[in-house]
C-alpha cells in the first residue's frame, strides 16, 4: 500500500485515541490535519495526471505559509472535475479552519479543550469524505 494512505490512516487513528483514550487533545489536532494533508498530497501525487503534489509538499516545507499550494491545488481539481460547488466551499472554508487550529495547537500558548478537538476531527472526516468521494480509490 502507499505510504501516504498509511500516513494518513494512521494519523486518523492516532487522532482518535488522543482524543478519546489518552485525552491528548493539542496532539490530536495535529494529527488530524495531518491526515488530510497526507490524502491531499496522496491524490494530487497519484491519481490527477500532472498535479505533482511532491513538488508542492517540497515547496511547502521551504515558505512560512506551508500547505498553501497543496490546498490551493486541490480546490483548483476540485473545481477541474466540476465537483459540487458546495464541496468545493465546504472543503476550502474546513481545511482552512484545520490549519489554522493546527498552527495555534502546535505553536500558540493556547489550551485545546475535548471539545474543540472532537470539533476538529469531525472536521477532518468531513474534508476526508468530500476528497474520497470525488477522487475514489482502492485502498
């Protein structure tokens, strides 16, 4: 199997029993994020011709505002294969809440609670699902 589907399905996991068995809930929301970029990256690498999302993910890690091509990629396929204008929304307005409660999670002295990073997974579910449904694959 393809490692970034590992990655991402074990981000997803790791998500989960943060939250519900280890109450790690700053942890968790990094986790979560980072499964949807992991799919991102995976879809725009291996099933859009051209996309080359490596190159993104190589030049993601070289600017302050990483992540940004990746997402903007995918919005641009999604609008390409004429996805629902509502997923499209819906995936934008969620991807970008995820990022940004990923940089406060990560880098910002502010508290998660069990709450919001039950929020935030359920968040990522919904990012997940819209991907998977307009670019399904075997996993």
């Amino acid at each position: 199997m393809n490692q970034l589907l590992v990655k991402y399905g074990q981000n997803q996991t790791a998500a989960e029993k943060l939250i519900h068995e280890h109450k790690l809930y700053a942890a968790s929301v990094h986790c979560s994020y980072y499964s949807c970029i992991q799919l991102i990256t995976y879809v725009l690498s291996y099933l859009i011709p051209g996309a080359d999302a490596k190159q993104f993910a190589v030049d993601a890690a070289n600017t302050k505002d990483s992540h940004r091509k990746l997402i903007n990629k995918m919005s641009s396929e999604l609008r390409a294969i004429e996805a629902p204008k509502n997923e499209i929304n819906t995936f934008g307005s969620l991807i970008n809440q995820l990022k940004s409660i990923r940089v406060r999670a990560d880098y910002e002295e502010y508290e998660i609670t069990e709450r919001e990073s039950k929020k935030v997974h359920e968040k990522s579910i919904q990012v997940i699902k819209i991907i998977i449904n307009q670019f399904p694959f075997e996993s």
